[in-house]
C-alpha cells in the first residue's frame, strides 16, 4: 500500500532501513546502517530515539517486554 503516516512494512524484515521508494526518511534513518531482523526491530521498537539518533519517527517506544516480543511477532508475520 502507500506509504503515508510511516513507510509501508511489507517485506521489511531482511530490508535496510530507509530504502523504501518513495517515502522521504531521516537522514539518521537512511544512515543507521540497520538490516531489520528479530533483534533490530525489537530493539528499535524499544527505544526508537536511542537506536537511531535523531530519528523523526513519532513514538516512544513499547516498554513492556512481552509486549514487545508480540509486536515482533506481528510484524513479522503480516508483513511477510
């Protein structure tokens, strides 16, 4: 679909991060170096401004571990 509020996520586990056509990133996004993975995205999903510095993403972060794991796991799979 269209990349409107954030970048579209299908496909995005394997992907580098700021590379979808398209959608204008941060420059500390397009330069994060990141390949989104189980790790990547649970770490980025934790504390988004402590894994890319100056990143103009929106959110705060989930804190709760389990919920964490389980937004992992959705992504992952419905994005496939």
């Amino acid at each position: 679909g269209a990349s409107t509020t954030g970048p579209n996520l299908h496909g995005v586990f394997g992907r580098k991060a700021g590379t979808v056509q398209g959608f204008a990133f941060s420059e500390a996004m397009i330069n994060s170096q990141i390949v989104w993975n189980d790790k990547t995205m649970a770490d980025y999903c934790a504390d988004p401004r402590n894994i890319v510095p100056g990143t103009s993403m929106v959110f705060n972060g989930v804190k709760n571990t389990g919920q964490l794991a389980d937004l992992v796991a959705y992504l992952k799979q419905a994005t496939q």
